[in-house]
C-alpha cells in the first residue's frame, strides 16, 4: 500500500510504533505497559486462589477483566466512573470482551480453581484502548501463568494459544491498520479484530459507522487486522521472550522420559 496521508505519515498498513514492557507493577503476578502511539495502558493481573460460587469444587478456574480510564487520559477531564456508582455501558462491554478474548486462550482446568484477574487502566486515550488493552492483558497474563507454573502451583502450562487485537478501519474510502483518535472520529467503517497469533479468529467487532459495508470490504479489513496482530506477536514475543525461555525449561524437564531402570547385573559393573 501507498502512504496515506495519515498523521505522522504512517503507511495504511503500518500499526503505531509499539512497545511492551513487563513487570511494571511490584505486587502484581503479571503487568505490563503497552504504548501503542500515544495510546498507553497499564495491565495487572492478579491470582487469587478461588473462583466464583458457580466454579466452586469443579476443578476449573476463571478469568475475569476490569476496564478504566484515568480522568485525564482524555482531552478533556471526564468524571471517575466509581462517582457515577457503575460502569458505563462502554466499560462494561469493554470489559467483558477483554475477559471473552482471554478465556479463549487460557485452559481454565490446567488454571485450577483460581481467579485471573486483569485490571487494564488506560494512562492516555488516543484511539484503539481496548484492543491495546487485549493485547497488554496477554503478556501480563503470559506472566501470571509463568509464576504459576515455575512455583509449581501449575503443573500444565495453562495458555493454549498467543492472542493479540487491533483496529482497523476505512476511512476516506481507503481501509487503515490500527486508527488513532482522529481517524476514528471520521472512519466510515470501523472494526476491533481480536485473534491468535497462528491466524485464528477470536472475536470481530464491526460497524458502519457511516454507511453500510460489503463483504469485500470486511475481508479486507480482516487480512489488515491479521498483518497487524502477527506483527504485535512478535512485539509480545520480545517483551516476554526470557520468561518463556524458562517456561520452555520446565515444561522439557516434565517432558523427559525417565531413564529405564538398570539390570541388577548391571548395577555393580563387572565382576
């Protein structure tokens, strides 16, 4: 694709400058900071050994996200939700994806009966916090199951898959990779693809926020969306890269067959 004449530059197939870091909050099992552009969130996720009353004495655990904005992540000041007594519609339905995509990729047997809990605060708003927020909540989750098994209080690695999001849009009847704020503001189609990191779709959210769109158009969107998600793989692959390394050394020890037991003859050389 051509450089569109979008901010900075960027091509219409290139994400934001992205960076990952781990281990950004002391107490927490699992955090992480993602800065997507000018968008930044901070993920924690956090074990606490039991699950809800629907879960109890089965053997499984549960993983579960909260979402939150500062006050001033936003151009303007908007008022705490806790002064407004609930969550908006929006941070609920953000919220319950975060969770969704997640549950799609953690083995909640091999979890045990534990809740994860991902707490994602947005630091700045600039477009695309709730896919930056899916994608930050995998490493810090990577990260929590890390600890989990390296302590031995897992005996199975529980992630079954790599999972990342991103937005995607057309905007001036051109499809872009990853809107900030004000390609959002005047996308005449606007999408959040979640996925895995081997191509596997998780879930898709698509508007028209202007006109309707056809198939086409949504394919499109969808194979941008999958470039951009292997490509924030491998960003989540660096980050976590000397983590997994030692993941990948537990999981070969429990994977080495035992020795066959020796020949009593044998035991005391020759004669």
């Amino acid at each position: 694709m051509t450089t569109q004449n979008r901010p900075h530059g960027r091509a219409a197939d290139a994400l934001r400058p992205v960076r990952i870091e781990i281990g950004v909050m002391k107490f927490a099992e699992g955090s992480a900071l993602i800065e997507l552009g000018d968008t930044r969130v901070v993920v924690a996720a956090s074990v606490e050994n039991r699950v809800p009353a629907f879960l109890r004495d089965t053997g499984k655990g549960w993983l579960t996200a909260e979402y939150s904005m500062l006050p001033r992540a936003t151009h303007s000041r908007s008022a705490r939700e806790v002064s407004q007594g609930r969550p908006s519609g929006r941070t609920s339905e953000i919220q319950r994806l975060i969770g969704r995509s997640l549950r799609a990729v953690v083995d909640l047997v091999a979890l045990g009966e534990r809740t994860l809990t991902l707490d994602c605060d947005v630091l700045q708003a600039d477009g695309g916090t709730r896919t930056a927020a899916v994608t930050g909540a995998y490493v810090a989750t990577a990260l929590a199951c890390a600890r989990l098994l390296l302590t031995g209080d897992v005996a199975t690695w529980p992630l079954l898959a790599q999972l990342a999001a991103v937005s995607v849009g057309v905007v001036g009847g051109t499809p872009l990779l990853d809107l900030e704020y004000v390609e959002d503001q005047v996308a005449e189609v606007d999408m959040n693809v979640v996925a895995t990191a081997d191509g596997s779709l998780v879930e898709i959210q698509g508007t028209g926020e202007k006109r309707s769109f056809r198939r086409a158009e949504m394919d499109a969107l969808v194979d941008l969306a999958q470039k951009g998600i292997g490509e924030l793989a491998k960003v989540q692959n660096e980050a976590l890269a000397s983590t997994l390394a030692e993941v990948a050394a537990v999981q070969a020890k429990s994977h080495r067959r035992p020795a066959p037991p020796k020949q009593e003859k044998d035991l005391w050389g020759r004669p």
